[in-house]
C-alpha cells in the first residue's frame, strides 16, 4: 500500500511539470521487468553539411552581372566630405550660437545630419576661392537652393547613394539604370553617339568595358543638380568618368572622377561600396515625387494661398 501511495505521488509530482502522460508510462511500468530490444537500433545520420554560398560573380555576354537591386549604405547624400552630427543642414543666428533655421525647427532629430566619414578621396573637396564662397552661401541657404527639395532630378554621381535604392538591367548589349527616386533613368550607351542635343539633369552617359570594369563617361549635365544636401556644386561642364566593378556578386565598388576646371582646382575622386538588396521582395517602388511638393512650389498661386 505504502508503495503504491509513494508511486502516485511521484505520477502527480510529474504531471504538474507539464509530464503527466509520460508520468503516467513510467508509473505503469516502473515495476515490469525491462523489455529486451528486438534489434539494433539504426544510427541517427547527420545532418547534411551546408555548402558555402558560391562566391563566383555572375556573367552576361561574356561581362560581370549587375542586375539587380542596389543601394549605399553611408551618409554621403548629406554630405560627401568627413562631417559630424549637426542639429540641421541650414542654422540661423541665435542667442549664444547657431540654432536650426525656422523652417526646420519642428522637425526636431528628424532635420538633424547623421555623422558621415565622407566618400571623397584624398582631403577635402578642391574647390577655387570664388567656388568654396558659393559652396558656403549653399549651405546658408539650403531650403531654397537644395535641387533635391523640388524632387528635381539629382544627376550623377549623386542618384547612385541616394537613401532611396537603384535598380540595374543588363543584357548583352544594353545597361539600364532605373532609380526609385523621382523615376530617374539612365541608359549607358556602348557607342558614343557625338555630344549630347541639349544638356540634361542626367547627362548623358557612354560606357566601355575595360576587363571586368565598366567605365561610364557622363557629360552634359545642366550644371543644376548637386553632390549633396550640404550644398557641394559643380558647372555645367563637368565630366564624370564612373568605374563600376564587382568584387563579389553582391557589391560594387564604385568610383567617380570629377573633373570641372570651373569649379575645381584639379579633377577628384570619391569611391563607396554599394550593395545588392537580397530580400526575395526587392524590386523598386515609386517615388513620383513631383506630386509631393506641389504645394512647395505653386501654393502662393492660389487665389487665396494657405497660412
């Protein structure tokens, strides 16, 4: 009796665990004698062992791959150059020091610059005198000068590390951009066509192959577009001589010549890594976003404009 009040103590015990039907198995046979197996029991096979991803870069017409989806992950569309945290892209006079300027004083951390560790090689932009003091009146008056605040094109190199990703085509013959913010395309053609009719917020872009770099020229810009919200600017005569290359099948090194003798005292570089989108949903969106700033540009024209 004593056996059997231990035994059913021990099967509650266990069903208060969570246990109770094995519980219940071991009460029952906790007393039968052990059942002898019948036979071996097979061994657990391993796992099968995972292979690497392979590291082998895709090809089309005999050249590297890019398409796909593609975006920076850096702060060079807020300034190019090595910059610190700041409260806002435009300030005004204040009391003790500068505070953000009126019209981005509600946006809070939102109007606030993220540090950035710049993209332009070899110190600070070259600009000439007369070109560093317009560089400044830029970024004195950023919300009326940025091209990117009207949703204007934002020209090249800017539109390859915007916040908003890009999108490659490639074929044997063709290399298509299409870029998410304000539906901007470029087609890099493979046969210099002479320069461009008129100059264009794009430019127009020729390309050649040089091994497994592809080396696009771009000219004729209207000169209207620039290099960041930190007011960095350039003539309609600059040419930029791109150098996308793979150095694995899910990022690009990119880099881009600027050369502009009205502007600069010499040609520079900046250079960045730009990286694939793996997500099994990456695909452009739209951002059409001449729309959005409607009434940025015309609400004055109203008959009776909105306070």
């Amino acid at each position: 009796m004593k056996k059997t009040v231990t035994r059913a103590m021990g099967t509650l015990v266990l069903a208060g665990l969570g246990l109770g039907s094995a519980a219940s198995g071991f009460a029952q046979n906790a007393a039968a004698p052990p059942v002898q197996p019948t036979a071996k029991a097979a061994p657990a096979k391993a796992p099968a062992a995972v292979k690497p991803a392979g590291t082998a870069i895709p090809r089309v017409g005999g050249h590297p791959n890019f398409s796909g989806v593609w975006s920076v992950m850096n702060s060079a569309n807020w300034d190019i150059e090595p910059h610190a945290a700041r409260a806002a892209l435009e300030f005004r006079p204040g009391p003790v020091v500068p505070v953000p300027a009126k019209a981005v004083v509600a946006l809070g951390a939102v109007g606030s610059v993220p540090a950035g560790m710049g993209v332009v090689e070899g110190g600070p932009i070259p600009y000439s005198p007369e070109a560093l003091a317009t560089r400044q009146e830029n970024r004195a008056h950023y919300l009326e000068r940025d091209p990117e605040i009207k949703c204007y094109l934002p020209g090249v190199p800017r539109a390859n590390y915007m916040s908003l990703p890009f999108q490659i085509i490639q074929s044997e013959k063709t290399f298509l951009i299409s870029y998410e913010y304000a539906g901007g395309v470029r087609n890099v053609l493979f046969k210099d066509p002479g320069p461009a009719p008129v100059p264009s917020w794009m430019g127009q872009s020729v390309g050649k192959w040089e091994g497994d770099t592809l080396v696009v020229t771009v000219t004729d810009q209207n000169g209207d577009t620039w290099f960041d919200r930190a007011g960095n600017f350039h003539s309609d005569g600059m040419k930029v001589v791109e150098r996308w290359r793979l150095t694995n099948p899910d990022t690009i090194r990119y880099e881009a010549e600027i050369t502009d003798p009205a502007t600069f005292t010499r040609p520079w570089k900046m250079s960045m890594n730009i990286y694939r989108h793996l997500d099994e949903d990456a695909r452009l969106q739209q951002f059409k976003c001449v729309e959005f700033v409607e009434e940025l540009m015309y609400g004055d024209l109203r008959k009776e404009p909105l306070k």
